[in-house]
C-alpha cells in the first residue's frame, strides 16, 4: 500500500476565504514527501541534503483541488512514485481527508530533478535511491 | 501588454536547498493576481472578498519552474487571462527575473471557479467581472 | 508536568542563514498552543474559534531564542498558563530540543486577550476555559 | 526621519481569525530589516549575508499589538537602531496603519548578534556596519 502521511490543517494555513489557502497544498505535498523519505526510504530528508549532498528541485508540478479544507481537517497524504527518469523522478500525491471515507480533496504529481546541492548541476539519481524508489513502487503496485 | 506585478524575493522565502521554496511560486501568482485586481480592474481582491462576496478558490493548477531563484533576486510576474467561462476563470502567469533579458523562471496557469463567499456556492462570472476580464484580454491581444 | 508538543523543524522554516527562520518560533508556540486545546481541554481549537465563537489574538510577546536550529531538528514545546486575567490569558512557551538532554532552545510567553469572534469586542475569558486552565495550572504546578 | 518600509498586508497573511496572524508582524519586522539595509545602508541583506559572510541571528524578541490588521490594510513599518554593542544590534519597530493618522498598530524591538554565516560563531559587529548604523541613529534622533 501506498505511504500516506497524516496532515492536520492548522490554524495559519487558512486564508482570508476561510479555508486552506492553495500554496499550502504544496507544502503538504512537500511534508508528505519529506516523511516519506525518513518512513519508507529509512532516510530523512535533511540527511539526503546534507551528507549525500542531492537536492531535488522541482520543474513542473499539476493538481487538481477536488474539495475545500477548514481548519482543524485532518488529511492523509498518499506518496506514490510514478516514474524515474535518468535524472528526474516523478511523485504522485492523493490527499483523503480523515473520516470522509476516501474522499479525495486533492491530487497532483511534480517532478522534480536531482541537482548537486553546492553547484545545481544535474546528475543521475544516485543508485541507492533509485533502488530504495523501485522496491517501494513494486511494494504499491501490488495494493 | 500584460500586467505585471514586481515581486521580491525575501530572505524566508528561500528554503534549506539554498532556493525558493517551490509552494511560494504559487504564492507569487497569488500576490500578482492581487496587484491585478487592483492596478489592472480598479478593484481590491479584498472588497470583491467583503463586499461583491465572492471568492475564487483554485481548481486546477499547472506549473513549470525553469529557472532557480535566490534571495535578492527580483521578478516581474504577468498575469494574462486565457478563459472565462460560465463560473470559472483560466489564468496565466510568467515570471521573468529582471535584469535578465526576459529570461522566463516560472510559468503556469490555474482555474479558479467563483463561489459565494459564505457558502461557497458556484456562481456564474459576476457581470462586471466579465466585462473588466473581457476589456483586459483585449489589450494584451493586441501586445 | 506541563503538556509538551512534539514539533518536527520543516524543509520550508529554513531561512536564507540556514537555520529556522525566527517567526516561525512564534508560530511553533500558536501550533503548541492549538494541540494544547486539543490533548489537555479536550476541546479543538477551532471549536473554540468556531462554536465558542470566542478569538484569542496575541497583545504581547516576549521570546529568548538561546540556541538555533536547523532542518530536520525535532523539539518538544511546553505550554504553560502563567496567569488568567479578566479578559486576559498569559502563557508561557519553553521549547527543548529533543535528545538534547533538555536543552533549551527557546522560552517566551504572550499575553493573549479574548474577544468575540465577529466584532472582536474584549469579553471575560469564558467560565469553562477559566476553570480548565486554572486546573491544568494545578496539574504542573505540582511538578 | 527614520526609515519606513511600507507594506500591504496580503490575503495569505490572515488567519483562520480574519486577522493577519501574529507571526506574520515578526516576518513585517524582517522585511522592514532587509528593506533598510538595501535603502539605508546601501547594501542589499542579501550582499550582507552572501559576500560579507555575517548573519544576524536574532536572540531576542519583544512586541506589543495595539491594533488587528485585515486583508487590505497598508502598513509603514519604522525602523530604529536602538543600540549597537560589541556584538549585539538592538533594533526598534514600530508600524503604522497607513491613512489612520499615525495610529500605531505594533510596536517591538529585537536584538540580533552577529555570527558569521559559516560556522555561526559570534564576532564584533562590523566596522562598516557599525558606522552606517551610527550615521542611522544621529539621522533619526533628529528627527
């Protein structure tokens, strides 16, 4: 089964509308993503900076805002792996909101490069990444 | 020509990779369309939240990030009308770095579906909305 | 004991220095606060804001910020109920760096002030809110 | 005079209150800070931080919030020097509602040290930062 990372909308992320201001989606993209590392990968995402010195920059990014968020809602947000490139790798993300029987509020996918993290120059995505990435698709597929 | 709002970068703006943290291009677009409003309609974002009473949530977004920023860098970011339709607005945004020949960073367009502020209700393009969205595509068409 | 909140420092508090960004502190103590209201009054805060349809903006503050911290840093956030006014709540905040064996890393309190919801007029801190700090105050004073 | 960033306050700055969360006036403080430097002092933050390899930490943290702020409200935040010690810089701030005739709606002060960017470690302030904030604060006490 897909990782999913537990978010609770928090009293900032809202907006003068009232409800969760869309950046924000992103950086719950980003949260799930960063916990995902440290939960399924067995690396956390400061250590993927700073000792293996790769960072992952994204270049294009989609979502589609299915519900609207309040504060206190809590969501889970699904980590899926869609591709891996020579460089790039893509993510996919499915927020449910908790209690709502698998009402999805939002999706999207990024993809995002590795780059060196003193120059940005792009490499390859480091072998043991891209096994660790490969054994978790195969893990989902089966779900 | 497009409206261009100038946007700065600021110190928190830039995450632990050392750039700008990729939720805030989003947050830029935002900012632009604010200043769109205002310089472009005549009309605050804040007076059509509180009192035309309508809010335009986000339902779809697309992105591609071309170039990094970092702290100090300055963009102008052109906000353009693609579609509207019945309830629902396409824009489109491009951020240029200033100094830089045109050099587009960042590119993207979302949808935002007008709705009522305190129900969220969908709601038909309120008429002068239409009519200032329709003058406006006119003048960039011709650019 | 007083109630502590595990907060895990984000990719995204990081500022251009490399370290968290300072008014994320503050915004670590509102996040303290908010599980406060969930965990030891067993009430959301957003039921608080809600349906009490009571508001607690922030009239002062003070913080220390005696050791910083950097991306992926984990710190444990005590809240405290120094003092309950007429109409005003004083809180204290102490942040501890987890494994650090109890290093400090930040302390501030705010002095917060309860006002309606929709006309923001000063109200009494309500009865119920009244009687549940002063027995958590009991609860860790003993400790 | 001393020196006024103006800013606009936008529609992500408000919380789930209707008001502009209170860390957002700490980051206002900020970006007041690095607007001086580049207007006042003739060096970008940016230049401060990247070439001449000082941080400024801050390690201490007072403010008082005379007056919420909404969607739409423009502020001038002031920006003093309060005191300059060996290491430490005391800076004043004090924001004011554009068009309200000098109603202040927040008032603080912080201390940072100065360290430099690498290893954090602290030094003297500057010479030539010391003297333009000097030159700053016979400018002001003028006024």
């Amino acid at each position: 089964m897909a990782f999913r990372a537990p978010i609770k909308v928090c009293f900032s992320d809202i907006d003068n509308a009232g409800i969760v201001y869309y950046p924000r989606f992103m950086h719950y993209f980003h949260l799930a993503m960063e916990e995902f590392f440290a939960s399924e990968l067995g690396t956390e995402f400061a250590t993927v900076l700073h000792e293996h010195a790769v960072s992952l920059p994204t270049v294009h990014l989609e979502a589609d805002f299915r519900r609207r968020l309040k504060y206190g809602d809590r969501i889970d947000m699904e980590v899926r792996v869609i591709d891996i490139g020579r460089t790039s790798i893509t993510w996919g993300y499915r927020g449910y909101r908790a209690g709502d029987g698998e009402d999805m509020v939002v999706e999207g996918n990024n993809v995002t490069v590795c780059v060196t993290t003193d120059t940005f120059e792009k490499i390859n995505v480091p072998q043991w990444l891209r096994q660790a990435l490969t054994a978790y698709m195969k893990t989902f597929d089966k779900s």
